[in-house]
C-alpha cells in the first residue's frame, strides 16, 4: 500500500494537530476522542469536541471506517523524495520486513517540508497505524508526544522527542575519507556539503577530526558550502574551486548527488585530476573510466532495521528504554581516491 501526501495542498484543512494545539491537548488524545477510543475524561473529551467544531475539523474517512478496538496492521512510513534512491532503498527494505510480519507500509513522501511532514504524520495517525517510521526534517518534532504509536526515527534524530533511532555513523564516514586521502599524501582537500542537514554536518566533524589526528590544519577556503543539495551545484563549485590559483588536489563530495556533480566538471577540465572520494555509493560508480571511490554504508539495513524495531514495539516486544542503532560505514576503494598529489604539488609543499 503506497502513497504520497503533497507538500502543499491546494486548500488546507485543519488537522488533528490544529485541534490538539486548540484543545492544549496532545494529539494521542484528539486520536483516541475522533476515533471513538477510551481512556479519555468527559471534561477533556468535551474540550476537544469544542475545538474539533470551532476549527471545523473532519476526520478521514479511512479512519472512520476502521472499528474502534481494531488491531492495525499497517506502520507507515515518513520520508523524502523517493526518486532519491537513499530513500527508495529505505522504504524497499522496510516494505520487505514489514511484509513477512503481514504488516503493510503507508508511505508518505513529503520532500523535506516540516508542514507537509506534519500533515502527512495526522493524516497517517487517523488511519491508527500501529507505529511510524520517520526521515525527519529539521523541524520541531515534539508534536508527536503522546501520539499513541510508537515511533523510530531513520538516518537522523529529532528534536522534541526522545524516540528510538536507526542511522548511520556519519562522524566515522567522513573521518575515513579524509584519512584515506591524507594517507595518498593530500594536504589541500576539499570538500563540498550539501545544506546543513544532521548527517551532513556529522560528515564536516569526522572530516576535520582525521585533520586533527594528522596534525594538519583544514584550509577553511576548501570547506564549500553548497546552495543547494544538487550534481549542478556542485559541478558549478567544483569547476570554481580547481580555477583557483592554487587548486585543492583531493575533493570529498559529502552525498552521491555531489560526487556526480564533481565528475562533470573535471571530465570538462584540463590539468591533474584531482582525487575524489564520494560518500554514498551510486549507479555506474564503479563503471566509469577511473572507478570512483566512495565511502558506503548499508542503506537497505537501515529500512530493516527500523521496521524490526518499530514491529517488536507495536507488538510490545521490546520495552526498553529508545535505542540508538549506529550502522558502520567502510571505504572502498577503487581508483579515483587513490591519486597522489601531483609531483609539483609535493614539490610546492
């Protein structure tokens, strides 16, 4: 079962949320009063019915039709752009999981917008899904406090709410390609990130710790800030910065999307290749030319991993306190990272 929610529809209703910051109540208990829970005092009841007639608020009708008491078996799935194939691989996985514990996934694709993120997670709480699995954006998440499901966070954390946590060791990644590219000799890297999101910045730390460890200073003209997240601007920053004077002879691009950025330009450009590691494994990447060196890590078990989570909590299996799972990262090495300085770049050093 699959689908999306878009980002701004074209008359917004008022959600659940509204109806709960209306009530001052938390959006478990406006769940359980629209769709006819227990647990709920008459007083409390009442100021939600209010709230809900005052805002004009309606129900969906998937939830309407589901009888109170019911076991869900679906979770749903919260996440960005699936032509993004990180998140396509995301959700295969987890679909998979999900799938042999006859559980069905609800996806919402919101493209990283904290209002159309909240619209998408009432929305998914009014069908009673039996737990959420979320790629939060940098909004605020406390909303979800007492939602009534439980909820496990994918590839970043959130703020406002302590929930349980499957990502990537992102401060590890980067730190292994710029001790890899400090080790061929490379003393002037650069490296571009895309909008500071959680993992990007993690990716910054590890890469300026493997400095610190080397007891090399990180040229700060050389830490690019990108505009946007894309190939085009990194191929439009990787072709300014190797115009420079002095050029860096080693690039890390911090996403797969900036490392293809960063092949087009130099595939445009004369003069030493620089070295160039990409964080993120994608098509062809081991295909071109000078196969290209990345750092990856197992997408897919991200999705695995939340979904087996988030299944041993709906089913109360695991009552621990939330956990944070760290999945490892690991280089491989094939070719474009494992270019030396040029000899009159030693030579200048």
């Amino acid at each position: 079962m699959s689908e999306t929610f878009p980002s701004q529809p074209e008359a917004p209703r008022p959600t659940m949320i509204d109806v709960a910051r209306r009530a001052g109540v938390g959006l478990g208990t406006v769940s359980r009063v629209v769709n006819g829970g227990h647990g709920v005092r008459d007083e409390t009841a009442q100021r939600v019915r209010a709230a809900i007639d005052e805002l004009g608020f309606q129900r969906n009708e998937v939830a309407r039709a589901l009888r109170p008491g019911k076991k869900s078996t679906s979770l749903a799935l919260v996440l960005g752009d699936l032509t993004n194939p990180f998140y396509a691989s995301i959700a295969k996985a987890s679909l998979e999981v999900a799938g042999q514990s006859g559980f069905a996934v609800v996806l919402g694709s919101v493209d990283e917008d904290p209002e159309g993120e909240k619209r998408a997670i009432q929305e998914l709480v009014s069908r009673q899904v039996a737990g959420l699995m979320i790629v939060p954006d940098q909004g605020d998440h406390a909303f979800l406090q007492g939602a009534g499901v439980p909820v496990v966070f994918v590839d970043r954390p959130a703020t406002g709410i302590d929930a349980d946590i499957v990502m990537v060791d992102n401060e590890g990644g980067g730190r292994l390609a710029a001790e890899h590219l400090l080790q061929q000799g490379h003393q002037r890297i650069a490296i571009l990130l895309a909008p500071s999101y959680y993992t990007i910045g993690r990716r910054l730390r590890g890469f300026r710790r493997a400095h610190r460890s080397a007891g090399i200073d990180v040229d700060e003209s050389l830490v690019i800030q990108l505009p946007e997240g894309n190939a085009e601007a990194a191929e439009k920053a990787t072709r300014e910065v190797m115009l420079r004077p002095d050029p860096p002879t080693a690039i890390f691009a911090s996403t797969n999307f900036l490392a293809e950025g960063v092949l087009r330009a130099l595939g445009e450009l004369s003069g030493p290749e620089p070295a160039v590691v990409g964080f993120d494994d994608f098509r062809l990447a081991d295909m071109l030319p000078t196969p290209v060196t990345v750092v990856a890590s197992d997408i897919a078990e991200l999705g695995r991993s939340a979904a087996r989570l988030l299944l041993d909590r709906a089913s109360g299996m695991d009552t621990r306190p939330p956990q944070r799972i760290v999945l490892p990262c690991a280089l491989i090495e094939r070719g474009s990272g494992e270019r030396p300085p040029s000899a009159a770049d030693r030579k200048a050093r």
